[in-house]
C-alpha cells in the first residue's frame, strides 16, 4: 500500500529512479539532497509532480531529519560520499557523511519506529582475490589505513555495524541492501564511474583511459533493476539482515572498454594508467567482486531481468542524446 517514503541522496544516480518507480505507484516521495554529488537535473522531470518534495539540505543536519522521518512512513538511507575520486581527494567528506549522516538517520528511524532500508556497497567485502561469488557471510579482506580506498569501504561497513547494533539493541526495523556497481542512465562520470565515462569518451572521439592493466573484472547491474530489489525489501517482512544486490554480468575493465568504442562506432584508443599516477597515493584497486544473490531471490524472488547489452545500450544512448548538437557549419 502507498504512503509517505522519504529518500536520502533522492537527486542522485540510484535516487532519482528510485523516486520516479514509487511516485509512479501512488506514493509520496520526500527527496532529501545536498546536491554535493546528486543534481537538480536527475530530478527535473519529477518536480512538477504533486507528490513529489526535493529538500535541499544535509542528512547532517538532525533538525531536518527529524522532521522528515517524522513524517514519512519508511526510510530509504541512500545518501553517501561516493565515487573513488571523491574518497581519495575528499577523505573527510567520505568518512564524516557516510558515518554521522547514517547515525542520524538511524537514531531518528528509532526515535519514531520507521522502518529503514539502508544502502551500503560491495566495497565492504574488500580485497577479493579469488573468482567466486560473495555471499553476505563472506570475511572482509582490507588493506592498510594508508590506503585511503580502505576509508569508504570501512565507512560504510560501519553503517552496517550502527544498523545492526540498533535492530539487536532498539529493535529498529531495518535492512541492508549491499549494492554491486549499479549503473544506467543518469549515472555521472565525474566520480570516477566507468560505464558512463567511457561512453562520454567514446562518443567524442577521446581516448578512453584505463587505471591499471584492464584485467580486473567487474558486475554491473542496472540501476531499474537496483530499484526493483529495493522495494522488494522494502516491502519485505525481514528485519535484521544484509542483502547483495548485483548482477553476474561480468566483464573485464579493457573488455568494456573495447565493446563500448565497438558500439558507438568510436575512433577512440585506449590507454592504460598506473594507478598511481592517476591519485598520487592512497588507492588500492580490486580483481574481482562477484555477487551472490541467492539469499534475496530466496527472501523476494528477486534477480536481474536486465543484460549488459541491454545496460549498454541504454547509457549509450542516454549519453549520445546528452550530447550538444552539432553545426553543420564547416570547422564547427
């Protein structure tokens, strides 16, 4: 049954479509962002909408939270620092909104028995190795503090920690959803997220820059079908648990970086950067992170519809109508 639902991070990538599938059943939708990552262009299309509410301000400001959680009916905590650029030049930022922003979202869930779903990352899983799934049971496996990689994954596992402890301790009725490198329309580049940077590249001739030798491997899951688990689990009864959200559609960096200059019909070449030359210091990279999705189709029946083809396809495009049109002018 419809309600009042209150996304944090609501004008970014993954919030946004989150928004737009609940609007489209009837719910109301309050949109909390700072727009330090999110944008007011995710959600232009949605702001004529009665149902709709966009509240620019920080989950860090507790006033506003309690307002918000006060008045909604379930809680979707998807506001992060994200992005490899942004935690290795912004530290801080990473560390402070991605843990005092899920305190006060928490703590307010608790204040007023709102059940919350919260969104926290396979970088938790860490340094994988081996070429197997992850089940949500599988040890972590981190680097050094001098990493600073290591800040966002620790972060964000420490959400998880804060989440349990208040469902063990207060009885919060939460969730955690564990996402793998969801990807679609609306996705930015400018944080260091592959799919969409290599097709921008692509699209205008550029040369698609890879970090590292291009053989580390990668799941992406589209972001319609990120949405879908979200609200299976939303809507589900569990409480307590921890969830992957991904797909198995795995494909290497410098494989994904041939098939989208094939499929834009690109000129681009392709280059390959030491990682160190890239951010100077204090990045690590991961081999391999596989998704084990066999707890959430057991709970919700849930599982990617949606191919890598079909991922493509559709960032492709999005990107290509992005694109400023041209003159027919010569030397235009």
């Amino acid at each position: 049954m419809a309600g009042k639902a209150l996304i944090t991070g609501g004008a970014g990538f993954i919030g946004s479509h989150l928004a737009e599938s609940l609007l489209d059943d009837g719910w109301e939708v309050y949109a909390l962002d700072d727009l330090s990552t999110g944008s007011l262009a995710n959600v232009e299309h949605l702001r004529d909408r009665e149902e709709f509410h966009l509240v620019v301000d920080s989950v860090l400001r507790g006033a506003i939270v309690n307002e918000l959680v006060y008045k909604c009916d379930v809680v979707y905590h998807l506001a992060a620092a994200v992005g490899v650029r942004l935690i290795v030049e912004q530290p801080v930022q990473t560390l402070v909104t991605n843990l005092r922003g899920t305190e006060i979202v928490l703590e307010h869930c608790h204040r007023f028995g709102k059940r919350v779903l919260v969104a926290s990352t396979s970088e938790v899983y860490g340094d994988h190795r081996e070429e197997k799934p992850l089940e949500e049971t599988a040890r972590r496996i981190y680097g050094p503090t001098t990493q600073r990689r290591w800040a966002y994954a620790d972060s964000k596992a420490m959400d998880e920690f804060l989440a349990l402890a208040h469902h063990s301790e207060h009885g919060l009725d939460c969730t955690i959803a564990r996402l793998f490198n969801t990807v679609g329309p609306r996705q930015s580049g400018q944080y260091g997220m592959v799919i969409p940077t290599f097709a921008q590249r692509a699209l205008a001739n550029e040369p698609l820059e890879i970090h590292g030798n291009g053989r580390q491997t990668r799941c992406f899951c589209h972001v319609r079908d990120t949405v879908r688990a979200l609200r299976a689990l939303m809507d589900d009864d569990a409480s307590g648990e921890i969830y992957n959200v991904g797909s198995q559609n795995r494909i290497s960096v410098g494989d994904l970086a041939r098939s989208i200059i094939e499929r834009t019909g690109s000129s681009s070449t392709i280059g390959y950067v030491p990682y160190e030359k890239v951010y100077e210091q204090g990045i690590e990279d991961m081999l391999h992170r596989i998704p084990s999705t066999e707890k959430i189709r057991a709970a919700v029946g849930w599982e990617p519809e949606r191919t890598l083809d079909d991922i493509l396809a559709d960032v492709i495009a999005y990107e290509r109508a992005r694109r400023p049109r041209r003159s027919g002018r010569a030397g235009v």
